[in-house]
C-alpha cells in the first residue's frame, strides 16, 4: 500500500516567511518574479537551515515575517533544498 503526503501549494505574489507559514511542513509556496521566473519553496525547510539568521534580523523580532518583493533572496537560491 502506498502513501502519499499531500502538499499544499499555494501561490504568493512575493517570498514571504512568517513564523506562521514555517510551521506548516506540507506548504509550498510559489512566486513568480518581476522577470517572469518562477521559484518555489518550503518555508520550513528554508528556516530550518537559515534559523539563526533569520532570528537574528530586526523584521522577524518586530513583524513576526522576512519578505522580498523583487526576488528570491540570493542566501535562500545559495540553498541546496528549498522544496
């Protein structure tokens, strides 16, 4: 008997990590950059290997999330798993 995990997609207009969103093991989120390139990635498992820097910046602290509008961040893409 197989089993399969169900992943959730969901698409965002921009790269956005919350403490909400990187709770959930099974979300996907998607973006698609100003150039039309698109990215996905897991929040949990992008936070899991940059926790420390990320609860190190002042945005997490006070606003609870990390976003960029423009792009994947370049220490996210330097990621060998982000999905």
């Amino acid at each position: 008997m197989s089993t399969t995990k169900k992943v959730k997609v969901v698409t965002v207009k921009r790269f956005v990590l919350s403490k909400k969103n990187v709770q959930e093991k099974d979300l996907v989120l998607s973006f698609t950059n100003k150039e039309g390139k698109k990215y996905e990635y897991s929040p949990s498992k992008v936070y899991s290997q940059l926790k420390d820097k990320f609860e190190a910046m002042n945005c997490w602290h006070k606003y609870g999330n990390y976003t960029n509008t423009n792009n994947l961040p370049r220490f996210v893409r330097e990621l060998d798993n982000i999905v």
